[in-house]
C-alpha cells in the first residue's frame, strides 16, 4: 500500500515563491511508486488548497487562474487518523500518513507549521517545533551554539525600536564592539532577504532601516575579510546524523544575494525550476581534506546542538585572515531545493534522499508514540465551584 505524503508549500513568508519551486522539484523526484503525493499549496492568507494542477510550475505563471482550479482543504483529525478534508457538502477526505512541509522562512520554517502538525499528532518530515524555531532565530541559534561550544561570530542584536528611540547610541555601540564593515541582517530571514553589508556609518544606517523593513529583530557582526562561505547538509536527527560533500557557493557581490541563489538563469526540466541548482558553486569545495572534515563533523554538531532532525544545510565562513578558521553562520533546516545537489554528489539521489526524510519523519513518530502524555489523578474529583454558577465562599 502506497504511504500518503501530502507536500506543503507556498505559506505567508517572503520566500513564499522560492517554498513553490523547492517543493515542485521535489515532487518530481519522489518514488511514485512508494508514495501518493498529495500537494497542499499555502496561500499567503493561509488558506490550504489542494489538486493535480499544483505539480505543474508552467500553472504558477497565473496564479490567479490556478487557484480557481483548486480546492480549499483542512486537517482534522478523526480516531486514529488525520484527514485531508474539501470543503462543501460532497468535500472528499484523504488519510495523511505524513507531512512534508518544503516551505522557507518566517510564519512556516520556524515552527508554525511544525506546531500544527504536532496539534494533529501527524508525523511529519524535517525539524521539530523547537529546533525549526531555534534555526530560524538567528540570535537564539548563537546563543545555542555559543552554550554548546560551537565556533559562532560575536555580535550585537537589538529590536528595531530600540533603534529608532536612540539610533546614535546604537550606532556607537555597534562601532566599538564589533566595528566596520559590518554585516546587518534580520534576525528571522532566509534567502538572503534584507542582509546587507555596510562600511561607513551612512552605509550602516541604510543597512539597519533596510532590515527593519523586514525583522523587528536585527543582528550585526563583523564582516569578514577574505571571506569564503562553505556550506554543506546534514541528514538525520541528534541520534545519527552523515553530513554531504561541501560546496563554495560564488557570489557576485560581498554578499550572496537572493538574485545570485534563485534568480541566476536555471532552465526548467519535468515541469520544475532549477532553483538552487542552478547557483554557482564549486562542488565539491576546494579546501583541504581536513578542513572539509572539520566543517562535516561541525555540521552534525550543530544538529545535535538544536536537536534538529531532517535534510538541514548549514552556511560556515572560512576567515582566511585568521588561517581559514571556521564560524558556524547559519543553518536552514528546511535548504532551497533540499539541497539535493550536494547529496548527489554524496553518491545519494534525490528519490532516496527523499525516502530517508519520511524515514526519518516515522522513526520520531514512533518515539514520540513510546511516551507518556498523560497522568492519572483524582484531581477533578476534589473540584467544588460552589454551585453551577458560582457562589461566595468558592475555591476556584
């Protein structure tokens, strides 16, 4: 019997269009054979919306005329299963096996999704509540990698208000602790979305008012000189994790920016964009056998660290001032194109990397089913409100 896989994408977040193509190209790559896919496309309203035309990415051309193709959907849960369910009186319901949410940034990688899925008791692919929150906070992962004596930059965080209140002390601040160039980023964004590097204080306060418009948090730490950024991806949980090969991914600024990941001319195959596929990048990274050792063995700390779970991708920066020391810079717990890429160069294809994810969405599933979360007492048989609606003299 085929598993149910319902696929989720789309969702309220700037990276709403990157989520579409991730999750098209996955589709694509599953085992049709194991799996029936059912695609749930999350409005930016939030609305769930299933049907055939989804695994197209010709369809997303006109959104609008898609969405008059679909049909509006919900979860429940009813005894033992969790339902798919149309709405209107002859709606349809499908059994949800699994979830597998491919969906980038804020309102959806960083645990909203996951917390709707734990609600149903549904498994689900990919990083837990905490974890996806942690990863998505990039001051908390910091501070959590910090904690666990991982190799993370030194920074100085603040809420926009703080800013606006007193933006020249702020300012100072920033210039004597960690100095210019600096690099500013919303706290809570992916893809490279409202990050920019600054290196005069006009530059900086550019830097700053153009993260606001993204994050009501904002985090700045020192640029650095000679900076090579390698990334490589995880996959597994804190129990058992294999890292892949590493990639140097090549910007065409300071700064790999959203345009150079996602909008750098890739061509389409089987109905899917490229997406980060189609980004420069040298594969695998040309450092040393050591260093890309170091980086690897770094990237499933960092999983044990937050306690994540999945296909993870995590960005180091080498300093080659500093004789290419290393810095953990940030993880996506849920990479553009799941990072499929380097698996394939780990002599691990997509349709299998794919499988081990639902694997891996089960395995914790299971474990979750081993543990109590209930506990037996009288405690209501003591409770007295003194009279159905209440009375003087009640405990309560």
């Amino acid at each position: 019997m085929q598993i149910n896989v319902a696929v989720f994408f789309g969702c309220c977040s700037v990276e709403h269009e990157v989520s579409i193509i991730s999750a098209v190209q996955a589709m694509h790559s599953f085992d049709r054979e194991k799996y029936n896919l059912i695609p749930v496309y999350v409005t930016k309203d939030g609305v769930m919306m299933t049907g055939e035309e989804l695994f197209d990415i010709e369809n997303y051309k006109n959104l609008p005329a898609l969405l008059k193709k679909l049909r509006a959907v919900t979860l429940v849960r009813e005894g033992k299963e969790v339902l798919m369910k149309s709405f209107g009186m002859f709606g349809k319901a499908t059994r949800i096996d699994v979830a597998f949410p491919i969906v980038h940034g804020t309102n959806c990688e960083d645990g909203t999704i996951q917390g709707l899925f734990e609600f149903l008791r549904l498994p689900y692919v990919g990083c837990d509540i905490i974890s996806s929150a942690v990863g998505m906070d990039k001051a908390v992962f910091k501070d959590v990698l910090a904690a666990a004596g991982l190799p993370v930059l030194p920074c100085v965080r603040f809420y926009s208000r703080e800013y606006f209140e007193d933006r020249e002390a702020l300012l100072e601040k920033i210039e004597k602790e960690i100095g210019l160039p600096a690099i500013v980023k919303p706290a809570n964004l992916g893809s490279s979305v409202g990050i920019s590097k600054a290196a005069t204080r006009a530059e900086l306060e550019s830097a700053i008012d153009l993260a606001c418009s993204f994050a009501d948090k904002i985090l700045v730490e020192r640029a650095i000189m000679g900076l090579r950024e390698i990334n490589c991806s995880v996959l597994g949980d804190y129990d058992d994790c294999i890292a892949s090969c590493c990639e140097e991914p090549i910007a065409h600024d300071a700064i790999l920016s959203f345009e150079d990941k996602y909008l750098s001319g890739g061509s389409k195959k089987n109905g899917a964009s490229k997406g980060m596929q189609s980004l420069s990048r040298i594969i695998p990274a040309q450092i040393s056998e050591e260093k890309t050792e170091e980086i690897r063995t770094l990237a499933c700390k960092v999983i044990k660290a937050i306690g994540g779970a999945g296909i993870a991708r995590i960005d180091f920066m080498l300093d080659t001032a500093d004789g290419d020391k290393v810095y953990v810079n940030e993880i996506n717990t849920i990479p553009g194109s799941l990072a499929f890429y380097l698996w394939e160069k780990t002599d691990i294809n997509y349709k299998d990397l794919l499988s081990r994810a639902v694997d891996l969405a089960f395995k914790r599933s299971r474990k979750q089913n081993s543990l109590n979360f209930t506990f037996e007492s009288n405690i209501l048989s003591g409770v007295s409100l003194g009279g159905t609606k209440g009375s003087k003299g009640s405990k309560m």
